[in-house]
C-alpha cells in the first residue's frame, strides 16, 4: 500500500463524514478490523471530528458553558489522535523489526505515523478548501483565492506523499531506522499536569 492509498482511504473516511455532517455520528469502519486500513480510516474520522470541532468553538456568540464543554471533547480527541499514531508507529516498527539496517543508516525527523497524521490533516484542507472555491454562495474573488490555495495544497500532496513512499522505502532498505519517541503529552495527565495533581492533595 502506497501514500496514495492511504490518501484515498482518507478521503472515503471524509466523504462518509459528510454524509451526516454530525460530530456525534459514530464512525461505520469498512475496513477489516486490526488492518492498517481499518486505522488509517479511524485515525482520519478522529481528525475530522476534531476540524468539526474546532470549527463550532470559534464562534464569537458560542454560550461559554458550552465552549468550555467542546474544549474538553477537543483535548480528549487530542489525546485519542495521538494514541492511535503512536500505535501506527508501533505497527511499522514490528513490520520492519527484522530489516537489516546498514551501518550508514540515518534517523528521519518524523515517523511515518507522524508524517501520515500530516497527510491525513491535508486530506481534510483540500476537502474544505474545493468546497469553498465552488461555494455558489461565494464572491468570485473569494473562490479565485480559494482555487489558487487549493492547487498549493495539491501540490503540497504530491510532495508529501513522495516524502513518506521514499521514506518507506529508505527504511526497506536498510536506510533509515525507525526510532519512536512517545509524545509524553502531560495536560492530561494527573500525575504531571500541577493543576490537576494538586487538587488531589
């Protein structure tokens, strides 16, 4: 399976959204369960939720109760994307635990989880930016700017998904290794975050 895959698996995930346009929908997988296509579908559902989300939060007018609410939602969806990444990055490192590294080899900057995170989240621009640039409600300025952004984000896709095939490859071959670090997010933790630690005192 190629980037482009992973793209398109991103998309139906993003279309199948769009079919209810509620953030309380739950998500109807349809790929097979512990597959990689199954979390890459997950992972992207978890992603445009999220867009949904923090969407609704910028309203000016929201009842603050109610964005306080959200704010939550957002920070637990937060955790959740994280999780599955790194979970994604489990699923490479036991893939590849038994290619044998050359001695030149060098470490990428991100994972292919990370860097898959990144593809997922420009799956989701490019899907509401061509909304925007075809919005009949629009001025013809404002679908203009949105069609020159648009193919920007286009062209970042085809660099993206270039960076992860080579980067998968590289690791193939020997090339580069894996090393995951844990995001050791701490605001969610009782044991880390002071404001949440010290209430327990």
């Amino acid at each position: 399976m190629k980037s482009a895959d992973f793209f398109e698996i991103f998309n139906q995930s993003i279309e199948d959204y769009h079919r209810f346009d509620s953030i309380e929908k739950q998500p109807e997988n349809p790929y097979e369960k512990g597959g990689f296509a199954h979390l890459l579908y997950q992972k992207n559902w978890i992603d445009t939720v999220q867009w949904h989300l923090e969407d609704i939060i910028r309203d000016l007018e929201i009842d603050p109760i109610e964005a306080l609410k959200i704010k939550r939602i957002i920070d637990a969806s937060n955790q959740k994307r994280t999780d599955l990444v790194e979970y994604i990055d489990g699923y490479f490192l036991k893939k590849y635990k038994n290619i044998k590294i050359k001695r030149t080899a060098t470490i990428n900057t991100e994972t292919i989880a990370w860097a898959i995170d990144r593809l997922s989240i420009l799956a989701l621009k490019i899907f509401h930016m061509n909304e925007e640039a075809i919005r009949e409600s629009a001025e013809k300025k404002h679908k203009e700017n949105c069609q020159i952004k648009l193919q920007i984000l286009k062209d970042q896709k085809v660099d993206l998904c270039s960076a992860i095939d080579q980067l998968i490859s590289d690791i193939e071959a020997g090339k580069k290794y894996i090393k995951v670090y844990k995001q050791m997010k701490m605001y969610n933790d009782e044991e880390l975050n002071p404001i949440l630690y010290m209430k327990k005192k």
